[in-house]
C-alpha cells in the first residue's frame, strides 16, 4: 500500500467519522419527540436550529403555520424572533466600533444630538455601552407603550419621547430590563452609518452570513408568503388558558421597535447566525473575512452589569444559575455550572429562545408561533442535557408543571386583587363628565368620549388601541380594548375641587401582564382648553 493510498483511506475515515458524528449529534427519535410535545399543548408550529462544531446538523420546522391551514412550517419559515434580535444590535454597533466611527465609551450625544434622558447628568454621561446593559435607571420595561402593540411613532420620536419618562433608580445603580434604549441604539447606528438601520443590518450583517430568509423590515415580513401566523390562548381573566387562537398580525410593531425585537427570519438563518458567533465574528466559509473583531465578540459575551438570580422553584429548580449577568445584547449565565450565552424573544403570539455554549462550540435556536413556553424551553433544555452529556429528563412536563403552577397562582393573586378589592357604588360624574383630551408627556395625547351611554377610550398614537370604559369603583373603570390581545386596564380619575378631571392614572388588571403594559408609568392630564 503506497503513502498515497494511505493518505487517502485516513481522509476518507475521518470524512466518515465526521459524518458520523454529525448525523448522532440529535438524540435519537427526536424529531417524534418534538412533534408528541407540540400535541401535547396543541402547538401549531416550532422551528429548531442546532449548530455544533461549526456545522449545521439541523435546521427544520415543524407543524403548521397556521392552525386550520395545511402550509407546513419548514426550515426557512420565518418566524418574528423578539429581543434575542438585540444581539443584532449590538453586533451592528461592534461593526461601527470595528470601523472606527465610534467607541463603546462614546458619550450618546456626540453621536446623537437629539438624545436626552429625563436628568441632564445622565444625558451627558450615558456611554454606547450603557444603551445595552439595561442599567439606565429607567424602570422595567418603560415607555414600551410607545410602540407595544403598535405605534404611528417613528424612531426619531420615541427618542424625543425618551426625556419625559422618569427613571426608577439612579444611573448604573441597577438592572431593569428595557427595550426603548435598544431603538435609541438603532437609531444611533442610522447617524452613524448613514443608512438606515434595516439596510445596515441587512447589508452589513444578512448579506455576508447568506441570511436569504432574514428580514429587518416590517414590509419585507408581510411581503414574506412562508411566515408563520402568531397563536395564543386568550382567556377573558389570564393569558395562558383556553383554546388556541389565531391572533392577528401588528402592523407597526416590528418597524420602529426592530432594534429592539423587530427582526424575523427562519431556522435556517438563525443557524447562520449562531455560526457566526460561534465563531467570534468570523464568517464560514469566508476566507478569512470577519463580520467584527475578536475583541468585539469578547466585549458582546462580557457580563458587564450582574443581573438578579431568583430561585426557580421545583420541579425547574435546576435552571437556576449560579452567576448571571448581561452582556451586549447578551445574558450571560450557566447552566449546571456550564457557561451559556442566550437570549429569549416574545412578540405576542410567537416565541424564541437562543442559547450558546461557547467551551462546547454549540448553539441550539427554537422558535413557536404560540405562548406556550413550556414545549419550547423544554425542548430547549432536553438537548443542552444531551449535548452536555447530562442524564435525559422530560423537560416539557417539568415546565409544564411550573407553568401551570405560575398560572393558578396568577388566577390567585387576581381574585384577591380583584373581586373582594372592588366596592359597590357610584361614579362621582355623569358619564360625559369623564370625556375630553388627555396627555401624557412620554406617551402623548389620548381622547375619552361618551358614545351611546358608554365611556370609549382611544389612544391616539397607537392604531387600534380603543376600548370600552366599564364602571369598577369609585371612580376606576376597566378598560377593555377591542382588540382581545391587549392587556385590559384599570383607569382611575382624579377630580380637582370643581368637581373636574384633574389627572388620570392606569394600572394592567392581570398581576401576570407582559411588563411591556407600563401603565402604571402614565399620568394623563386634561390638554388646555380641550
């Protein structure tokens, strides 16, 4: 046998081995296991993507895109993919960094001369970085109203909005997490760049890594016939319980909000995705070519602000971390003492989760047109235990299980809150006594009208948000939107010594509502002379 042959035979062997070891990186049976967990909570359709060693070993989509219709969901159905999109983000600002257009430590303003935060101290101390660690000061989730769950808004608003909403804590005090200041980046790469964000996003980043599916426009979404349609369970008290239903698609959520979540693509691209950060910014295939440095990808998965650690509680109890942090567009913890990088995604009606394990060059991506957390995280942490070699469990039944507990204890909390809080009596003014044009100085202007006996209630910069004002108590009514999918309220009046409205304030009437229903952050005032 010559040292040629030799050569050969090696070479084929290791092709062999490498196929081989690719094709038994899934658990066995697994795509059976997937599809018995989605009956199980009548999920209509999921995506999953691994990648492991720097290949793509799967990609692939299952169920429907829409429940009543045969289109299957399949390896490039797109999928809105939430706030695991923040990661875009922050590799967009890597790449300008890369470029040599601005620093992590860059004062905002240099940058962005409109930008303002509520305190003149912070607005001229708030750093690129600081747009991303969600360590502001502004509390948990505020001024998502201004584009959750649409918005007639552009992005050059909200950030004129952003100085009017107060902050919770004092600057870098804290973590709360936020979505505003991720728009504020976007906007941030738009100066910058001299493009828009969805072509910087899409030439600088889609273009390179092959995303053919991927889409940072609204439009393009729409445009897109191999999408998936949002699901939910609507329950008239608490989300979560009941029948599946088909929800409606949001026009103008995604387009202002994509910086911050607004980015939808398929199984396939978000293989590409994790490829490329697998590999720290080097794309494959690309001879030598890299999207950003590897200082950058180091600087993304760095913990920068720790984040708190709440227990889980049995039978989940083993997700809960030892250490836990955000990075850049990042959170940053560990999984029974293995390091993870990952990031979950909601948009109402659809779901993402993504996870990284740098030490084992692994990513596992999965996406649900449904709210049923509990198939897709279970799913999720079934195969981090097969990669990570830990013994198999039944994940979904166990977040089963902790679901349902968090939901009869949401139904709990709402029937004390709720039915002995209220009292019997009267509204202090007639029904048109309430009615005029309100404001406030984040959100803007809404509009309260008597119709046909009934108090209606209309936010004005958020298309179809309009509602039905039902006496509560006092003077609190419930506000109950048209649109099911939104969050009910309760909306209280003050009335000065003239009997006149003097102020309105709102509270979400579920204790489980998404935080992005910042309610509780409004304080209405009558406009002058309305």
């Amino acid at each position: 046998m010559t040292i040629g042959s030799l050569v050969l035979r090696a070479a084929a062997g290791a092709l062999l081995f490498a196929a081989t070891a690719a094709a038994a990186t899934m658990p066995p049976g697994f795509d059976q296991r997937v599809e018995q967990a989605m009956r199980s909570r009548d999920v209509p359709g999921m995506a999953i993507a691994v990648v492991k060693g720097g290949e793509i070993v799967h990609a692939r989509g299952y169920g429907v895109r829409r429940l009543g219709s045969p289109e299957p969901v399949d390896a490039d159905t797109i999928f809105p993919t939430g706030s695991t999109g923040k990661a875009v983000t922050a590799a967009a600002l890597a790449i300008l960094v890369d470029d040599g257009k601005l620093g992590w430590d860059d004062k905002v303003i240099d940058h962005l001369p409109d930008f303002r935060m509520y305190d003149p101290w912070v607005t001229h101390e708030m750093t690129v970085r600081d747009l991303l660690l969600h360590r502001s000061g502004l509390g948990l989730g505020a001024g998502d109203l201004l584009f959750i769950p649409r918005t007639s808004r552009s992005r050059a608003d909200i950030v004129r909005a952003l100085r009017h909403i107060k902050p919770a804590t004092s600057f870098r005090s804290g973590y709360a997490y936020d979505n505003i200041l991720y728009i504020v980046a976007g906007e941030l790469v738009s100066n910058v760049s001299g493009q828009p964000w969805e072509q910087f996003v899409r030439e600088r980043i889609f273009a390179p890594l092959g995303m053919a599916t991927a889409v940072s426009d609204e439009r393009d979404r729409f445009a897109t016939a191999n999408r998936v349609q949002p699901h939910a369970r609507l329950d008239p008290r608490l989300r979560g319980l009941g029948e599946q239903q088909v929800l409606p698609e949001r026009e103008g959520l995604g387009q202002v909000g994509a910086p911050a979540g607004g980015l939808s693509w398929s199984a396939s691209d978000f293989a590409r995705w994790m490829q490329v950060q697998l590999a720290h910014g080097a794309v494959k295939g690309g001879e030598g070519k890299r999207l950003w440095s590897e200082a950058n990808a180091r600087e993304m998965w760095n913990p920068q602000v720790p984040t708190p650690i709440r227990p889980f509680p049995a039978p989940i109890a083993d997700i809960t971390p030892q250490f836990s942090g955000y990075g850049l567009g990042w959170s940053v913890q560990d999984y029974r003492g293995v390091k993870v990088v990952q990031h979950g995604g909601a948009v109402f009606g659809v779901l993402a989760y993504v996870v990284l394990v740098p030490e084992h060059d692994l990513g596992i991506a999965l996406m649900i047109n449904s709210e049923d957390v509990d198939v897709m995280r279970g799913l999720g942490y079934e195969l981090l235990d097969h990669h990570l070699g830990f013994e198999p469990r039944d994940w979904v039944a166990a977040f089963g299980d902790w679901n349902r507990q968090r939901l009869a204890g949401g139904l709990a909390a709402l029937e004390v809150t709720g039915k002995p809080a209220r009292k019997a009596s009267r509204p202090s003014l007639p029904a048109a006594g309430y009615a005029g044009e309100y404001a406030d100085a984040w959100y803007g202007p809404i509009a309260i009208a008597e119709q046909g006996g009934r108090l209606r209630i209309d936010f004005r910069q958020t298309p179809g948000m309009a509602g039905t004002l039902s006496h509560w108590q006092y003077d609190t009514f419930r506000a109950d939107w048209d649109d099911a999918s939104i969050e009910p309220a309760y909306v209280t009046f003050a009335l000065d010594a003239e009997g006149k409205v003097a102020r309105i304030t709102m509270k979400a009437v579920s204790p489980l509502a998404d935080f992005s229903y910042d309610y509780h952050d409004l304080l209405f005032e009558p406009l002058p002379g309305k």
